[in-house]
C-alpha cells in the first residue's frame, strides 16, 4: 500500500498454524524516505504466544556492484561480538573487541582486518559476526573513501549482525558482474 509519495507499506497475514508456529498473525513492513534517511518500522500482533524475529538482510557497498568492500572504512559503536561455532552459529560467549580485529571503535578499513589470523574470523570465514552495541544512535558508519559516500545506521535494537558476503559464490549479477 502506497501512503504518500515517499512511505510503502508491505502487510502479510499468517494463518495459525503456517510453518508450524501457532496464532493468525498480522505482519507489516513500512519503508519511509525522508531527505536522505530512510527508515524501516516493523509492527506484528498475533491472537496467539507466538515467536517472531523480525529482521532484513540490507547488503551496503557504497562504491558499486563491481568493486570490494575491504576498501570501506568501517566504524561500530560496540565493545563486545558475540562468538560463533564451525556453522556460524551464535555460541553464547560474548568476546571484547578491545585489541582485537574486531575493534572498530576507531575507525579502519576492512580489509585489514578480515584477513587477521583470528579464530573467530577463520570459523566465520570472515566478519559474520553479532557486534553489540554501546550507544543507541548511529552505531555504524561505514564509509567509501573513493566515492564519498557513507551510510550511518541507527537502530532501536542493541547489536547487529555485520557481514562481509563470506559465502557470494560468483553468480552472476547487475550488469553481468559476478557476485
């Protein structure tokens, strides 16, 4: 449903029982842009208990499709990154950044340090890691030397997920280009 020339709003009903998860569930995604922010608002009711986990994958690289991230200069507002298994899962343990390739509280580029030889890095094959933040605004810069650009994300929650597309097999996308 369009609501004004610069907000969309997407809705899904989920009937009880869809997936295995109990209670019909109304499910909206409204996307806003104003000036140069856009913002995404979630809002789910269920008639039953249920579990949600409502999330997006947004992919950023401010220098286009066909060039690398690790030239990116990476800032994260978080002191600790939660440690992952062999399968890239979420093990519980909780790690400080501080004076490892993890800490980018101080601003650096990201391929100097998704090659470090660190053991979480090995086991998620690069950064895909949950970083909890410190702040409660502006908890990611990320920015483009080359073009100028940055991306600044605020978020209501305390961490998000940064990755570093570990796992991009090569298939072709925009233009022809691999992935």
């Amino acid at each position: 449903e369009i609501l004004d020339d610069y907000t969309i709003k997407f809705t899904y009903h989920a009937k009880d029982g869809e997936e295995g998860y109990p209670g019909n569930m109304d499910f909206s995604a409204t996307y806003h842009l104003e000036g140069t922010t856009l913002t995404i608002s979630y809002h789910a009711t269920s008639d039953k208990d249920t579990l949600i986990n409502i999330t997006n994958h947004s992919y950023f690289n401010l220098n286009g499709h066909a060039s690398s991230v690790h030239n990116h200069v990476l800032k994260l507002n978080a002191d600790e990154v939660g440690c992952v298994d062999g399968d890239g899962l979420y093990t519980g343990e909780l790690l400080d950044v501080t004076n490892t390739p993890f800490d980018f509280r101080i601003p650096a580029k990201i391929g100097e340090r998704v090659e470090v030889d660190h053991p979480q890095l090995k086991l998620g094959n690069g950064f895909d890691h949950h970083f909890f933040f410190t702040t409660d605004k502006n908890q990611v810069v990320l920015e483009d030397e080359e073009s100028g650009r940055r991306l600044t994300v605020s978020t209501t929650l305390p961490g998000a997920q940064i990755y570093t597309a570990n796992y991009l097999d090569g298939r072709i996308g925009k233009n022809g280009e691999p992935y």
